[in-house]
C-alpha cells in the first residue's frame, strides 16, 4: 500500500528531532493513499517515512485513517447582517467547533454592506478574528456595492494583500448585484487574478412569487422553499455562466442543490468554459420537507437555495462523485432558533421572507460526508479528500500549505475513528447555536484527534485548542482563477478589449491576473 513514499525530509531538515511522530498512518491525499509515520518540525511535515526516530510527542494511529485537516471554504462567522440578526458564532465558537469536526482552515466572509468600503469592512473583520481564532483562517470578501472605487481601486488593493476571492450575489435586496454591476466585479477579477464565487438565485423570480405568496397569507417556512423553486437557481445559474464566458473569467457557483444547476455547471464544464461548483451538506442530507412541522420548526432549516427532494439528493451525489463538484463545504451561516437576533425575530408567526437564511453545520461536514460517503461506497477516500480539503485550497490559493498531507506542508490532520456509531446530538456539538438540523442521525466516522500546525487542538471529545491559536492566511492568487487564452479565439469582443486587458495581450503561458 506504499505508494513510493518512502524515506524523505525536507531539505535541509535532518531525520532527527521531530516535535511530533504520527506513528503507522493509513494517509489518505487527494491521490494516493499509502503507510506511513509522519514527522513534524515547526509546526509543518518534515518527513513521511516509515521507522521514523521518535519525536517528543508520539501519536499512534495504527489502524486509522490520517487525512489533511479539512478546509471549510464556505462559512459565516460573526457576519454583520443588516436586518438585526446576530450570527451565534463568532470567531472563537465556530473555530473551536471547526476543530472538533476535522476542519483546521476556515475561510469565512469580510462582508461589505452597501455604501461602506471594503478596506474597512477587512479591517472590521480582522479586528473579530485576530486573536480569537483556534484554527488557521483567511477571508473572502463579499462585495455588495460595486462602485468604481471598489472594482478599480480597493479590489486590486486587497488581491495584493492576499484577500484573492470575493462572493457576489444575485440574489438577497441587500447584497445583490445586477447583471452590469457583476461584470464590473467579473472584470476585475480577470484582470487582478481573483476567484469569484457567485450566490445564483433569480432576485426577480423569488420576489414576484414570495409577494403573492405572502399577500396570500402564505408565509410559514415551507413557502420559503416553493418560493425558491429550482427554475430560479438554474436561470440565474445560467446566466452567471453566460457573464463570465462573455468575460472568459472563472467563476465559482456556490451551494448548488439540485440537477436544474448542475446541468447548466456540466453544460457549461462541457464546453471548456472554468466553472467550478460547491455542494453542502443540507443538499444531501436535507430536503424541504424538513421546512415543515408546527409553527416555526422548520425555520431550523431555511437557507438558500432550499433542500429540494431526494431525486435533487441523488443528482448532487452523482455530481460529487463524477466530478460535476469541486469543493465540499458548510454554508455555515449560524443563528439560534430561541431568543433574539435568532430564527423568530416576530416570534412564532415570523413570516418566511423575515426569518435569517442559513444553517449550522461546520461540526458534522465532514463527519456527514466521510460517513455516507466513502463508508458507504458513493465516493474513494481520494475524492473525499479532494472535495473537503485539497480542491478548496487551490481554488482559494491556499495550497499546498494547506489541503494535503506532503513535506512542507503545515501539520494539519486529522486522525479518523470509523469504527463506531455515533449519533449527532446538538448537546454534543461546539458550536454556539442551539440546534443541528441533524439531530439523531447516526453518522460512522468522526474525528479521534485533530492537529492544527502539530498542535492537538481536539481529542477523544474534548476541545483541547485555544483561542488565538489560529493565524490569518494571506491568500495566493489561485491558479484556477486564471482566464483560459484559448476562449478569446471564439470572442472578438476580448479581443477588442485587448488594448486596456493586460492578460488578453499575455502571451500564452504567460503571468496571469496582474497589471
Ligand atoms: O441560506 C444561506 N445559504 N445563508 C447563508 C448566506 C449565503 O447565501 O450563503
Ligand atoms: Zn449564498
Ligand atoms: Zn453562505
């Protein structure tokens, strides 16, 4: 089961004085899988080898699976909201939580309102994280008012910085962006080097029908979803991939759920354009049946798009495993479901279109996917690595410090017990919220230790990190974000644009994304 890693260090780093000794591995990456003790020096992995001298910590793992500490590409920690919501995480209760569910990166959102600059709004979010973090962090940005002086000035400012991704949405009154103000951001993008993630749902679609609905007296938590049904998802879908062929810039499509998106993303993948696309727990695991029951309970489960049905299930399983999907991440958007700043801010007759959008799930991601998942044969070790670790560090510029277990790397894993049931109980969770939508499922793999930088952060159930351990990533510009050359051969327009478009005049091969 060796897969030609034998006896290696870093250079320079001699066989001798590791920290830690992660001793007999089963190692897992997003292409091999091979034995293994794993030495660490400062914090990264300095050797992978068996029969490795012992280190001051020792760890044996015989028996188990070691996999690269998880990334979470998506999640929301003490996000400003705007409509008196209170997120119930905030840096130090979602990283703790993080930990204890296999994740050791997070790259939650610095998330611009509108009329404020996204300089401040960075700086903002630092002044929340530093400090409190227990795991590794960087920010996406969400970029909410697209004026000149944020597309041309504080954008390429904050790229430089290693803030190399942004969300937009098409959706929300608040956040969303039309069509002119998202090629404006688009553009940007191609010229800076910056991945662009894109919350696809028809603004115009979802209003006309939530009014009549609401008109109608139609306003408990299941008409949140018959109010986002899948056509909205795939126009808007289509028509983020329509701006950025017009464009040739990558994007990425995030929290997809159902196949009316993923024909368009594979439509689109088909046709060599780089999109890329991220799925959630809620798709496989939830469905908008769980948006019923008395009163406000299925407000536990509003997000967006909604869980759609189990045929939606099954498609976005078939994405995962034929590649359709790229990244695995939470959506973790955390709001309590008693008390103020929480799901019922009109108490238990809170109309749909008022209770806050999102779900907790940072803890069980992982736990969910390696369970159903690899256990249950829909999908190799390899790809699941791939999905909740190694794709989202490249995408988001973060590799190969993080995402994979190699020399060099920092020493971020996680040591798996799959043997065991283990039913999901809220009171077991680390979060701050007062709720899982997974509630008394029986998952069969959960984390035994997680490792952040060689340091135990969790373990046999007990978080054992602190706050302030964890440090900002400043992140790369992602190699995925680059344009693809060749799609100019079918656009004149770029070609066009090609005077004032530093990377349309690069010869091919040539450094992306910079002025
Ligand atoms: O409902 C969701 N997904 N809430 C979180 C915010 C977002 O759009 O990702
Ligand atoms: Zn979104
Ligand atoms: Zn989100």
């Amino acid at each position: 089961m060796n897969a030609g890693h034998g006896a290696a260090s870093a250079p320079g780093v001699p066989n001798t004085g590791y920290e830690l000794v992660v001793r007999n591995a089963r190692v897992a990456t997003a292409s091999d899988v091979f034995d293994t003790d794993i030495g660490v020096i400062g914090g990264r992995i300095a050797a992978l080898a068996r029969g490795l001298p012992p280190g001051a910590r020792e760890i044996d793992a015989a028996g188990r699976w070691v996999l690269p500490g998880g990334v979470d590409a998506h999640c929301h920690l003490a996000q400003k909201t705007g409509d008196g919501s209170v997120m119930a995480d905030d840096f130090l209760s979602g990283t703790r939580s993080a930990a204890c569910g296999g994740t050791t990166t997070v790259i939650p959102f610095a998330a611009q309102l509108k009329g404020e600059s996204l300089v401040q709004a960075v700086r903002d979010y630092h002044a929340v994280a530093d400090g409190q973090a227990c795991v590794d962090y960087a920010f996406h940005m969400i970029v909410s008012d697209a004026t000149p002086r944020v597309t041309e000035e504080e954008l390429p400012a904050l790229i430089d910085q290693g803030y190399t991704s942004f969300k937009i949405y098409m959706t929300y009154d608040d956040l969303k962006l039309d069509d002119r103000q998202i090629l404006d951001v688009l553009y940007a993008a191609r010229r800076h080097g910056a991945m662009t993630m894109i919350h696809a749902e028809s603004s115009d679609c979802i209003a006309w029908l939530a009014e009549r609905m609401l008109a109608e007296g139609l306003d408990t938590p299941p008409y949140h979803a018959l109010s986002r049904p899948p056509v909205a998802e795939r126009e808007a879908t289509h028509r983020a991939i329509s701006l950025a062929e017009l464009l040739d810039t990558p994007i990425l499509i995030v929290h997809v759920s159902g196949p009316d998106a993923i024909e368009q993303i594979r439509w689109a993948q088909t046709r060599g354009l780089r999109i890329y696309a991220e799925t959630c727990p809620q798709y496989l695991f939830l469905t908008a049946a769980d948006l019923e029951g008395d009163l406000l309970h299925g407000a536990r489960c509003i997000c967006s798009p909604p869980p759609r049905d189990e045929a939606a299930q099954q498609a976005v399983w078939n994405g995962l495993a034929n590649g359709t999907f790229q990244v695995f991440s939470s959506d973790h958007a955390p709001f309590r479901f008693e008390g103020a700043g929480g799901k019922k801010p009109q108490g238990e007759h809170t109309p749909f279109n008022h209770v806050p959008n999102g779900i907790p799930g940072l803890e069980t991601r992982l736990a969910l996917l390696f369970s159903e998942g690899v256990l249950a044969g829909r999908l190799d070790i390899t790809e699941f690595v791939a999905l909740t670790a190694t794709r989202p560090a490249r995408l988001y510029g973060l590799y190969p410090r993080k995402g994979t277990i190699a020399i060099g790397a920092d020493a971020d894993m996680v040591v798996w017990d799959t043997g065991a049931a283990r039913v999901i109980r809220n009171a077991d969770l680390h979060h701050n919220v007062d709720y899982t939508p997974y509630e008394g499922r029986t998952v069969h793999a959960w984390p035994a230790i997680t490792l952040s930088r060689g340091q135990v952060v969790y373990a046999d159930g007990v978080f054992q990190g602190r706050a302030g351990h964890g440090r900002f990533l400043a992140c790369e510009r992602p190699e995925p974000a680059r344009p693809r050359r060749a799609a100019r051969r079918h656009a004149p327009w770029l070609a066009a644009l090609s005077r004032m478009d530093p990377i349309a005049q690069a010869p091919s091969g040539g450094k992306a994304g910079r002025e």
